[in-house]
C-alpha cells in the first residue's frame, strides 16, 4: 500500500505536498478548498503552477482530494441538492486543474426519504455531474460509510446499486474506510471476517473498482454504526487487521491514507507502525 495521510493547504494549495513530505508521506489526501463553505475563491496560478512543481520535487505517489462536508448528492431539499451538485462540479474542477485523479464523497444523507430513493438520487446527481464535466479524467470515489443517521453507503449493497445506476459509471469508483466498515458491521478484526468481508466486495462491487483507503481504527465497537476514528492498534479493530491489509498484495498499489485524530507527530507515529506491520 502507498501510505500516507490527510495534509493541510492552509497557505494554499501548493504547500500540500512539501507538508506530505514532513511527516513521511507517499500519498496525500487534501481539501481544494475549506471543507466548511460552499464557495472558494479559483485557484491562482500560483497555486496551480506551485502545486504541481513542489508535488514533481515531492516524490509524493499519489494525490486524492476529499470534497467539502457540506455536500450531499440525496439531499431532500431542491435548493440543498443544487447546491450540493454546483459545489461537487468545482470540486471535479479543482482536481482536474491539479491533475489530481480522484475526489472523495460520502454518498449522502436521504433524510428520511429511504435509502432506496437516496440511492437513485445519487446516481441522478451524479449523471447530471458527468454531464457538466464531460472528458473529465478525474473520478469519483464513493466512501464506505459507518451509517450514522440516515448516511448511505454503509452496504457493499448500496454502493454497488449506485454505481448500477450511474451512466457514466467507469467514472464512479470506491474509498474504503477501514474504521466505517468496521462500524457498519463488517468484521474485519478475524481472519474468517476479513475474508469474508473482501470476497462479498470482490463480488458485489469489484475489486478493480476499490481506488483508495483511508486507514483508520475505530474506538466504537463492531456494528455500532457510529463513526470515530481512533490511532492505529489502539481501537476495537487493534493490530492484526491492519497487518492484513498492509500484506494484502491486491491493495499494494493504492493509497492508503491516514485520518486518525491529533497532530503531525500522530501522523508519524501511525504511519511509521503501519509501516513495520509490513
């Protein structure tokens, strides 16, 4: 797996990779933007021309942006759902401009609606978003989610039914959270789980269709539905499951990116177990 975590762009875009490079990073995730507003300000050329020279100098593998909070591609009320869309499309811009391949989402929150309508209108959303960003080669990734609330996405099931339903779907793939499926329910903490867990993705997905992890532990307890990540080995996942994942040979060519709490040198400590755990 190329490791790595989610960097800061607080002072622009361009000094995302040069902070990747600080606490040991082959991979990054970043925002394009404040994850907490709507609207930002076009890249300058600065950022652009910056971006990419320091990512060339970097070494940095590859780059993954995870779009705005805010966004929600099943949201119930028309103004939100609009808005949702507009902002998901600058999202796909920024990306485009950076040459960065994949934005990351949630799939969405139906709101009481029922999953089976937020799962269609997704696959609206993102047909009409396809449409605006026709010839685009960055992709989406849809993110296993832990199913807090009305959050979809937290089935193998659901996400392959949106995927179904996309269009364009060669342009729709998947982010595993390691700490959300956990949640959701899916026991990758035995070996007879773990197994399970990825030969029901292989068929209800596709492997090939899995693009990215963010590699969490989780300090709720399997099936619990709630999403809070903890540090590698010190939640109710522990060590061995990521042992399995750091040798599984069909995830060594993906990102896997750190999202566990606290500070940079949490981030080395993480990165640099998950490492020996190889």
């Amino acid at each position: 797996m190329i490791l790595g975590a989610h960097v800061s762009i607080s002072g622009g875009v361009q000094v995302a990779p040069g902070n990747g490079v600080r606490i040991g990073c082959d991979a990054i995730q970043i925002f394009a933007k404040n994850q907490t507003q709507w609207k930002a300000k076009p890249f300058t050329d600065e950022n652009i021309h910056g971006f990419k020279e320091e990512l060339q100098k970097s070494g940095i593998k590859v780059v993954v942006v995870h779009d705005s909070y805010l966004i929600n591609l099943c949201a119930s009320d028309s103004v939100k759902l609009q808005m949702s869309i507009d902002a998901f499309v600058d999202e796909l811009e920024r990306a485009e401009t950076l040459g960065v391949p994949y934005v990351v989402t949630h799939p969405g929150s139906h709101l009481g609606k029922g999953e089976d309508w937020g799962i269609a209108r997704v696959a609206e959303s993102l047909d009409e978003i396809h449409e605006r960003t026709a010839g685009f080669k960055v992709m989406t990734l849809l993110e296993t989610t832990a199913g807090q609330g009305t959050n979809l996405g937290y089935t193998f099931e659901q996400i392959a039914a949106m995927r179904d339903l996309v269009k364009e779907n060669d342009r729709v793939g998947v982010c595993a959270d390691s700490c959300h499926m956990f949640a959701a329910g899916y026991d990758l903490k035995t070996p007879a789980g773990y197994k399970e867990t990825w030969d029901r993705f292989g068929h209800l997905i596709g492997i090939q269709h899995l693009k990215a992890f963010h590699i969490n532990d989780s300090k709720k307890p399997l099936g619990s539905r709630v999403d809070r990540h903890e540090h590698i080995g010190e939640g109710q996942l522990d060590l061995e499951p990521f042992r399995w994942l750091m040798n599984d040979a069909r995830f060594n060519n993906l990102p896997g990116l750190l999202e566990t709490p606290g500070e940079d040198d949490d981030f080395i400590r993480n990165l640099k177990l998950l490492r020996s755990l190889v």
